[in-house]
C-alpha cells in the first residue's frame, strides 16, 4: 500500500533530514513517534504529497507521488489521502456539510460532463450521513466550523478524511490528532481515527509525540532530532508490536 | 469544482464578510450609479435639446442675452428678454433670405404651463398631429400638448383662465381659454405647451386685437401696430446664416441669436459640470476597486490555512486562482447592477426636479454606454482581485497547515 525509499528532504534553511523506509499494508496502523522538530509533519507531508522529497520516493498503491505532476498529485491526494490534524483548518465560510465533502467536489465537474468525480460526490453524499452518524457530527452538519468545540472539529476532521476517494481513502495521515487533547478526548479521538481506518480498510499513519498512543498501533517508527545527511545521517527506526495493546 | 460549487463558494465566502463586502458594494454601487445616471441624463439632454430645436436656424427677439432668448424662444425654460415691434422685423423677414418665419407672444401660464401665442405652423416642426379636436381658429382657443393635458385634466370643450407670468401671478380672470384640441405626445417642448393665436395674448393683455383674422404663416400679413416676443426663423439658403444675423443686429432694439450655437455654448458649459461629476463618479468606482482588493489581500494571510486545506483536498492551484477572482467579479458584477438600479432611482428624482421646474421627464431606457460601463467595472473586479488571486495560487501548502 504506503513504501517509502530513502527519503530525504531539504529545507531551505537548516539541515537536511532523512527518513527511514516505511512500509505499511492496507488495514494497517504505523505511529510515528518523536520530539517536535524533528521531521514528523515533514514526513507527514512528504507522505501526502504535499512536500516534494529532495531525493528517495513515496509510493501509495504503486504509484510514485513524486512522478505526478502538481496538478496529478492533488487530484491523486484528494482521491486517495485522508488528513487530519491537531487543529484541523476549516473553509470557515462554509458549513461542516460542506467542509466535508471538499475533497469530492474538487473533482465534480459539470452536471452534464458524466465524469468520474461527479460518480465520486454523489457517493461520498451516501456516505456522508452514515459517517457523520457514527461519528456524532450528524446534527452538527449545517453549523459553520467556529460554532464546534474542539472534539467536535476533531470529529468532523476525521469523517472529511474519511470521505476522500469513491469509497474511502487508502491512506490517512494524522498530525498530532490527540496531542492537546485530554485523556477523556485523547482516547475518544484515537478510537475514532483506528476504528474509521479499519471500517474502511485504509491504512492509517500518525504522527504525535504523544506516547499514550503507542500501545495501540502495531508498527511504529521514533525520528530522533534532525541530522545532517550523508554519513553521518542517524535515525532509529523501530518496528514492533504493541505491548499492552487494548482494544481498537 | 464545478461552476455551481465554485459559485457557492464565492457568495458564502463573500457572505461570510458581509459587512466588508457591503462596503465594497456601496463603493461600487455608488461609483457606478453616478456615472451610469451622468449617462442616461447627457444623451436625452443633447437629444431633447436637439429635438427641440428642429427647424430653427435663427430667433429674433429684443436685445439681451442670447442665450436667455434661445432659451425662452425655444425650450420655454427662461424668461423672455422683452418685445419686438412687428414692424420692426416685418421688413427683414420678408427678405428673400428667410425661408419661413413663425411668430411667438408669451408671458402668461396656466398652472405652470406656458401659454405661447403662435401659428399652427409652429407644431408642423414636431411633425405632431392633433390626437383629439381641432386646431384653433379664433381668438382664446387653445390646443393643448399632450403633457398638459394629462397633468391638468382638461378636456376638448373645458375653460380656464390664465396667469401673468409662470409663476401663478395675477390671474387674468376676464378672459376664458376654450380648449379646442388636444395634441398627440411628441416628446418634445410640445407637449408641455398650451398654444393658441398670437390675438389671444394681446386680448388677454387688452392690447389692441386685430379685427380681421391674421394670416401668419405670411409675415407680410402680421400687423405692424403690435408686438411679438420672439420670432423662430428657418433660412431659405446657406447665406442667411452669414447675412441675416448681421441685418437683425444693426436693427435698433432687435438681436438675432443662433441656437445651434447657443446650444452648443450651454451644452460645453453643462459638459464641464458633467465631466467634473464623471471624474467623480469613476474616482469613487477606483476606490471601489482599491477597497476590493485591500478586502482580499489583507483576508489572504487569514485564509492561508483554508486555501492550503483546499490544494490538500485536491483542489488545483487555478482553482484557488477562479476563487478568489470570483469573489472581485461577483462583487464587481453586484456592485455594477446595484449601480445601475441607483441611476434609475436617481433619475426618478431627476424627474420629479425637472418636471417641477421645466417639465421634463427622462426615460430610464439603458444607453448603450451603460454596457461598457458595466464590463469597466467587471474588469476592475478582477484587476482587483488579480494580485491576491496569484498570490492564493502561491500559497505554502504544508506551511501553512503545520500553522496553527
């Protein structure tokens, strides 16, 4: 599903960081773990196709993000690639319905065209209810965003990334879901996020410094502070499984 | 996206800053208003002046002002210079440089509408026929425009008596106007005219009257022991234009002026009114467009977080771009026909001005430079709303998201 190859990024100013490689199969869940600074967004939005890779790739059911053109690689990430965030940004003029269903109508042409995002918005309203259902948001949907409370807008951020392509994302990246959360929120969140992911069998990749998460994702990878590149390029890669797991 | 979503999301997005965007639009509106109202009034102005002035080249009336005497002599909007003997201007009209001549004896009203003694050749130059009667044949009868006779009420058959003045001076009680036609509306001075025989002016004013009945469409006919206010004259011939001016002039107590000129003169002076108030109406229309794009540029750095949840989305950079551009053409589009709806408020107030003070009524027929009018403003919408446009294209996607 989700193969990363020897990524590194480059930023303008400051060190250049690598990554190590990741591979993550479709139902399941990797966490990615470390201090702030040292990559984790970054890694998030190499995955999502947001950041273009300085070198190595990322690959997301066989295809090379960094091979697609700009305009290729949005379409391909609203089609695909969930994402939410700590404080998920919403379109503030619109309502929550609305602000769901931004990816599908990204892709809905005119009425007439008959093209394949019009069969994906008209899907995505299907699926919408019963999301929003599950998720609690159902009586939430006409309000605009800043009327929601935090554990609210972390609700509707999920069911948004659960509604990406026709019948679901494959992937959904996560920056720091539960990192200001309290314990109570923390674990409603967590919940959420692993429970959508295995209803709709999209692998899911989060990254937090959040270490009340571990014991419930199988894979999980610690960055360490950005190195520089090259010989000295260091980073620990751990892939376990879950001690004391509880239940998803 | 398609264009209904891409729609929705402009108007929510101005919607959502609606006390911002409504300054916007009053700007807009207000810019807009004054030059498309500026537009609507300039045409008919210049057409009313020249629909009026068909079939005079010359008015002879007593010396003052020239263009008071256009004024007064033509367009029934001032107050005459004064008399002229008929015999004064007997001998110059019936040179062989005039090619007809049409007598006018004013000065009285009837609830604020002109009473002009005159031939009946006088509606010929409007090519109006009667819509209802008969033309007058005698002393004290009148026809009556078409405006009159819809503001007064009066019918075929109906007295009244007329004012000294326009104003509603001293009533002249002693003498009944009978109205014995009524004629069709010819937008033009016409209609706000009550017209009859010179011989009623003078019997009103208990002046001598003729005892026979006056032949004027013939000055040689014309009696020389009364007076005339003004006198419309038409050249037979291209030399009038040069000779006669000059032969009226040299005349004790007369003066020719030339309405095309006079015209000219007061639509120039009108024109540097109207420029001023243009000059206005697009330095407002400008800011309108400077307010546009300080609303968006300065709601750009807000909105970084939601325009780089739109690429994350899969939206296209160029649809951020459409977005953004939507938002200064919608405004720019709203504002236009806000505008365009002010005018036509303005012009009702225009009328009401008018039809007070000259009897005139504009009509709120949209002029062709409206059109361009409205795709000036569109444009500005989006050279507006060009700049935040590419700079929403250029947005740091996962800088902007890592942002809280």
């Amino acid at each position: 599903m989700l193969q990363t190859r020897n990524l590194q990024y480059r930023y303008a100013e400051g060190p250049a960081l690598s990554f190590p490689d990741l591979q993550v199969e479709a139902g399941a869940r990797l966490l990615v773990l470390g201090e702030s600074g040292c990559g984790k967004s970054t890694l998030l939005h190499l995955l999502a196709g947001l950041l273009k890779p300085a070198s190595g790739t990322v690959e997301l059911r066989g295809t090379d993000l960094s091979r697609l053109s700009p305009a290729a690689r949005d379409r391909f990430r609203g089609r695909h690639i969930g994402l939410v965030y700590q404080h998920p940004p919403f379109v503030a003029s619109l309502s929550v319905r609305d602000n769901l269903l931004l990816s599908p109508f990204a892709r809905q042409r005119k009425a007439s065209a008959g093209q394949d995002g019009n069969a994906e918005s008209k899907t995505a309203l299907e699926r919408l209810p019963t999301i929003a259902e599950r998720l609690g948001i159902a009586p939430l949907l006409q309000r605009l965003p800043h009327k929601l409370s935090v554990g609210e807008r972390q609700r509707a951020a999920i069911a948004r990334a659960l509604l990406g392509g026709p019948g679901g994302p494959d992937l959904i990246l996560a920056d720091e879901p539960t990192s200001a959360l309290d314990r109570r929120r923390c674990d409603a969140v967590r919940e959420l996020l692993i429970e959508a992911a295995t209803n709709s069998g999209a692998a899911l990749v989060v990254v937090t410094h959040d270490d009340r998460l571990v014991p419930h994702f199988e894979q999980r990878v610690e960055l360490t502070p950005a190195y520089p590149t090259g010989p000295a390029a260091q980073h620990r890669a751990q892939h376990h499984a879950p001690q004391n797991p509880e239940p998803a | 996206m398609s264009p209904a979503r891409w729609l929705h999301m402009v108007w929510r997005n101005l919607w959502h800053r609606r006390l911002g965007a409504l300054v916007n639009l009053i700007l807009l509106a207000l810019g807009t208003g004054i030059i498309s109202l500026l537009l609507l009034l300039q045409g008919q102005v210049e057409q009313k002046f020249q629909n009026d002035l068909r079939g005079v080249d010359l008015v002879i009336g007593a010396k003052g002002s020239p263009l008071q005497l256009v004024l007064s002599a033509v367009y029934q909007i001032d107050a005459p210079t004064g008399n002229v003997p008929i015999a004064a201007v007997k001998s110059i009209l019936q040179g062989p440089m005039v090619g007809g001549a049409i007598p006018l004896a004013y000065g009285d009203s009837y609830r604020g509408y002109r009473i002009v003694g005159t031939s009946t050749t006088f509606t010929d130059r409007f090519e109006t026929d009667l819509a209802a009667g008969r033309n007058w044949s005698a002393p004290l009868e009148v026809v009556l425009g078409a405006g009159v006779a819809r503001a007064t009420g009066l019918e075929l058959g109906a007295h009244f008596h007329g004012s000294h003045g326009v104003a509603g001076g001293e009533a002249h009680a002693h003498h009944d106007f009978t109205v014995v036609g009524i004629l069709e509306a010819s937008n033009s001075v016409l209609d706000q005219l009550i017209l009859t025989d010179p011989a009623s002016v003078w019997a009103v004013h208990e002046s001598a009257v003729p005892e026979r009945s006056v032949q004027w469409e013939n000055p040689s006919e014309w009696p020389d022991s009364l007076d005339l206010t003004a006198v419309l004259v038409q050249f037979r011939g291209r030399m009038g234009l040069f000779q006669l001016p000059r032969a009226v002039n040299a005349t004790p107590g007369l003066q020719a002026a030339l309405p095309s000129v006079e015209v000219n003169r007061l639509i120039g002076l009108l024109g540097i009114g109207t420029t001023t108030l243009q000059v206005v109406g697009a330095g407002i229309t400008i800011m309108a467009g400077i307010s546009v794009f300080l609303a968006l540029f300065l709601r750009l750095r807000e909105r970084r977080r939601e325009l780089a949840l739109l690429r994350a989305m899969g939206y296209h950079p160029w649809a951020l771009f459409a977005l953004l551009l939507g938002e200064g053409l919608l405004l720019a589009g709203i504002g236009a026909v806000l505008g365009l709806v002010l005018s036509r408020l303005g012009l009702v107030l225009v009328n009401r001005l008018a039809a007070g003070e000259f009897h005139w009524s504009f009509t709120a027929e949209p002029v062709p430079q409206e059109g361009l009018l409205v795709l000036g403003v569109l444009a500005l919408g989006v050279l507006a709303a060009l700049i935040p446009a590419l700079m929403a294209m250029r947005v740091d996607v996962a800088k902007a998201l890592a942002e809280e």
